[in-house]
C-alpha cells in the first residue's frame, strides 16, 4: 500500500527516508517534528510503519500531527496489505489518499526492469536483465539503485561484464558466509549474516535449501571419508569446487549419524512449518540457526 499526504505527485525537494520498521518511537516523531530552518519544502517518505513493535501508539500520534504538515511532503510507504478496517487505512481512504499497487512477482519483474531501463536511457539483452534480477534477488528498490550505480558509467547499455565489475551477487556471498559461520561454530555471526539476508527481502526458502544442501555435504563428505576417500577423490566424485569441501572436512567428525538425523528432521519440520503457514519463515530460520 503506497499512500500520499496533500500531494498528487512528488516535487523535487529534501527528501527524508525513515525506515519506521527499525526507528524508535522518539526518533520517528522527533524527525518528522524538527524542521530544518533553511529549508521551505521536505518530502517524508515513511517506509514500513506497520511493522513498528510500538505502531499503534505511533500511528495515533503520527496521525495527530499530519494536520500541521501543509508546507511538506509525506509518503507512508508499506509493503504488505493493510486491513480497511483499521484506523490506519481509513484516515487516508476517507481523504482518498490511498495508492495500491500489485507486488512484483518473478513473472513481471522483468517487465518492471524493461520500463526502469528505457526511463535511464540503457539498454541490456535478455541474459543481462535476467542476471540483473537474480543478483537484485528481485528487489526493485536493489534493482533501482543498480541500475543509477551503471548509469553514472555513462554508458548507454548495460553487460554481463558490467555486472560482473559493479554488481555483486551480495545474496550468494552472504548465504556461502552463513554456511561458513555455522560450520566454524561461530553462531553469533551466523545470526548476524542471517539478520543482514533478512534485512535485503532475500527469499528464506532458498537459504532454507542451502542450509538443507550444506548438511548433505556433511554427510556425503563424512561417508566418503570414512571410506577412505582423498580430498580430491571427495571433489571430483561430489562435483562440487575444492573451497566448498574445505571447511567441512575440518568439522565431518563432529557430526555423528544421531546429530545429523536431527538436523535433518529439524530442517524438514521447519520446511513443513514455513509451507502450512505454521511459522514466519525468517523467525523458523532464526531459531533454527543455533542448532545447526
């Protein structure tokens, strides 16, 4: 839900993000409340208000000051769906300010990318804007700022070379630096990466199967070893590169068959839990980490 105050379209002015989600309640009203004197004119765009731990004594006093905010710009941003019935969507449904627009999905993200691209004056073949999205992981607003990050190329199309130079992959970098921290036991830093994958959308299923993938190494690589397999015997039978095996030959004895049967239970349970709705996804994934 994207909802406008006292505008129908965004001027070029100061703008202000406040991630509502993560600010405190002080915070959020102190920044909205003290104005800069230099200033005439702010945009406030206010992203995720409805995810605040303290929301519904914000929202009150959030909307009690919105009528003293004629000189600015404010933006309340959300990306889920607010019930009409509360007090939250019906002040701005009754002013008919309220903007809904459908989420972008893997089907029409591309379409999304092809209108974000000709808005920048660049151009990409269809491999580039595909690998663009998975590297994004379908974020519009990664995708977005990727794609100013290759405009100030003064380029007038975007390649996979480029991709590769001003692009990272952070998603896969972050989940290989999850696996490792685990695998070290170094479970304060694996709960941190954790918080850093949730904090960029990516999508908890994936890094559900990587973690699911990561055990079955362990297994493999344990029974290959316990057959008296070398290092490079272990890679070229598992097909997997060299740096993926290092780190678990190290750990293989530290996983007994009763240890990895529970991890494996533990992991199908949270699988069925996510999928039946039981259990938020990231919060599964957060308590699971600990155990593994």
């Amino acid at each position: 839900m994207a909802v406008k105050s006292d505008i129908e379209s965004i001027e070029k002015t100061n703008l202000m993000i406040i991630n509502a989600d993560t600010e405190n309640f002080k915070n959020i009203i102190d920044k909205i409340q003290n104005k800069d004197l230099f200033l005439s004119n702010r945009t406030i765009l206010i992203k995720r208000l409805y995810r605040n731990k303290e929301k519904d004594s914000l929202i009150q006093n959030l909307l009690n000051i919105l009528g003293n905010t004629s000189d600015e710009q404010i933006i309340f941003w959300e990306d889920q769906k607010i019930r009409s019935t509360t007090k939250y969507f019906k002040f701005f449904k009754e002013k008919n300010l309220v903007k809904e627009y459908e989420a972008l999905n893997k089907r029409n993200f591309l379409s999304w990318l092809d209108e974000e691209l000709e808005k920048n004056n660049l151009k990409a073949d269809k491999e580039t804007k595909r690998n663009l999205a998975e590297r994004t992981n379908y974020d519009p607003e990664r995708c977005s700022n990727e794609i100013k990050k290759h405009k100030l190329n003064n380029s007038e199309s975007i390649t996979l070379e480029d991709l590769d130079i001003l692009t990272t992959d952070t998603m896969e970098q972050d989940i290989w630096k999850l696996i490792d921290s685990i695998n070290s036991g170094r479970k304060e830093i694996s709960l941190g990466i954790l918080e850093k994958l949730k904090s960029q959308n990516n999508d908890p299923n994936y890094i559900l199967s990587m973690l699911a993938r990561n055990i079955r190494l362990i297994t493999l690589i344990k029974h290959l070893r316990e057959q008296g397999k070398t290092f490079k015997e272990i890679c070229s039978i598992l097909r997997v590169p060299p740096f993926s095996i290092y780190p678990i030959m190290d750990i293989i004895f530290d996983y007994d068959k009763e240890k990895i049967r529970y991890l494996y239970s533990k992991l199908s349970n949270l699988d069925y839990q996510i999928k039946t709705g039981r259990i938020e996804p990231m919060l599964g994934l957060t308590l699971i980490c600990p155990h593994l």
